[in-house]
C-alpha cells in the first residue's frame, strides 16, 4: 500500500512530461485540468481565442488510454447531437439507439456558451447525473467522465448565458491569460515546421481511479475543514466575517456544493505537490477557480466594476487561516 503514491505521482508526472511537449507555459490551466481528472470534477475554461484552451484538453486526453469527443457548440444545435437519439430500422422495424458524442470519457465542449436552453438542460444531466436519457432509457456514462468547456469572455453575440444551475456544476472556472513574452518565442519556434508534435498515451483509466482512491484519503485537519466552511459562510453572510462592505456587492453567495469541491480540490493541489495532508495555502490557492463563478454580485458591484474575483481576494484576505 506504501507503494502506491509513489505510483499515483510517476503516472501524474509522465503525463505532465507529455503534455509539456506540446503545450508551452499554462501551468495554472494543466494543473487545474489535472486536478479535475484527479478529483472527477467539470472545468470551465474562460479566455480569449487562442491561448491553447482546446489544443490542451486534446492533449491532455491523448496522454490517457480513454475515450475523447469534441463538440463545437452553436446556436442551432439540437439535444440530439450531444447526447444521441432513436433511428428508425428498417429491416428490423424497431428503433435503436445511437450514441451521440457526450458517450466518451472526456467531452470538450468548445465554446459551450453558444448552445441554446435545450442543448444546457441535456448537457445538465449528463454532468450531474453522469447519465443521459434516449427515447425513455436511462444510459450511464462510463467513468471517468469529465466535461472541459471552453467559453470566450469577449465575444457575446450569438452566445446565450449559462443557467447558474449549470455553472455551479462546474467544480473550476478557470481564467487562462496570455503567454509570457519568453513562453511565447517558444511557441513560435515549436510551431514553425507546422508539424504535429507527437503525444504518448502514459496513463490507464484504472491508473486515474486509482490516484482519485488515494486524494480521497489525504489528512485534511478539522481546523481547515473550520477554515473551508468560513471561506464558503463568509460568501453568504460577509457581515459575519466583518466583510460589511461586500453586503451590497453580494446577490447570492457559494452553494454547499462550493465546500464540496474547495476540499476535494485542495487534496488534490497537496497531492500534486507530494504531500499526503492538505495545508492552508492549497486551500487559498485553488478558493478563488472554485469560487468566482458561485458568488453572483449585484447591480451595484456590476455599477461600480467590480469583479467577483476580488470579491472572493477580500474574503481570502478577511477570513483568518489556521
């Protein structure tokens, strides 16, 4: 039993070694990814066109012997093409099902704002139940299942917003910024030939579950479960927190599935660094990609610019750690 974090990090660190050969810079953005894979959780990714959101979620399912799909989402998409639907047999006159795209172990979907109400909804039962429904059968997806969505920040037009339902089942939303000036050299000699850069597939399904079993177990001390609950209570209540100047910024604070998914993801930030317990700054590290998208601000927070992301930096900065 000794053996197997040892095992967990030589899989983990071959597929990062993967990963780097095609993809330069972006550490914060593979490593949320990563910790979504460890933990079971969907990410969100936010940031403008061409930062290597989706040359990365490729890359990274290429480096594990699963299944991918990718759905380009737009407006005039239907439930079916995601999750599949009845066609008629002829020669047998019965129907039979076929399996759309979200029937694979990780799905992108790229540009995922763009999908109308109905194509949310089935894409809502898939990422929670992790199960879809066809003609009044019930299919389970095969685990590990992840949705990776991409959405651009800058462009609205033909984009249709998210339900809050849907965007709280996203364990991340991950905001990826611009290369270096360094990084980006780097970029410009590796693509020069045009040539694909080869990828290896280093890790198993089982190899994933098995590390998911062992971040499950990491020590997390009743102090930082304290510190997790006052994180995600002083969303709610700031006043309580002494936060009173958020109150009017504030509409709706982080769900119970935000606490949730700040422990889950600071076992994994530990165990991505070697450690088998958890410390204060995993937790402070990954707080504001599981908060931003769960503390919806006001009119007035919107009149006066300010951002979620410094709302969730005020109650990081208020909220005394252990």
């Amino acid at each position: 039993m000794k053996a197997q974090p040892e095992v967990d990090q030589k899989v983990i660190g071959a597929v990062l070694a993967q990963v780097a050969r095609r993809v330069v810079g972006q550490d914060a953005m593979v490593e949320r990814l990563l910790i979504s894979i460890l933990t079971g959780g969907h990410v969100l990714l936010e940031g403008v066109p061409g930062l290597a959101k989706t040359l990365t979620v490729r890359t990274l399912a290429e480096t594990i012997h699963t299944t991918f799909s990718r759905i380009q989402f737009t407006p005039d998409l239907l439930p079916a093409d995601v999750v599949g639907t009845q066609v008629f047999d002829q020669s047998t006159s019965r129907f039979t099902v076929k399996k759309g795209p979200i029937f694979a172990n990780i799905v992108l979907a790229d540009e995922i704002n763009r999908a109308p109400a109905k194509v949310q909804a089935a894409l809502l039962e898939a990422m929670q139940e992790k199960q879809v429904t066809i003609g009044g059968t019930t299919f389970h997806l095969d685990e590990p299942f992840l949705v990776l969505a991409t959405q651009n920040p800058i462009e609205q037009e033909g984009t249709y917003p998210l339900p809050e339902a849907q965007v709280d089942r996203f364990m991340l939303k991950v905001r990826v910024d611009y290369p270096s000036r360094d990084e980006e050299k780097e970029i410009m000699r590796r693509m020069a030939g045009g040539e694909a850069i080869p990828v290896d597939a280093v890790a198993s399904p089982a190899a994933i579950l098995a590390a998911r079993h062992h971040i499950a177990g990491l020590f997390l001390d009743p102090r930082l479960v304290d510190y997790i609950v006052d994180l995600v209570h002083a969303t709610r209540a700031p006043a309580d927190a002494k936060l009173a100047d958020l109150v009017p910024l504030i509409e709706f604070g982080a769900s119970p599935r935000a606490t949730i998914a700040l422990a889950q993801a600071s076992r994994a930030h530990a165990f991505l660094r070697g450690r088998d317990f958890v410390s204060p700054d995993d937790v402070k590290a990954i707080a504001p990609d599981v908060l931003r998208h769960r503390v919806l601000l006001t009119y007035e927070a919107e009149a006066e610019s300010v951002t979620s992301d410094q709302v969730v930096a005020r109650v990081l900065d208020a909220v005394p750690s252990p």
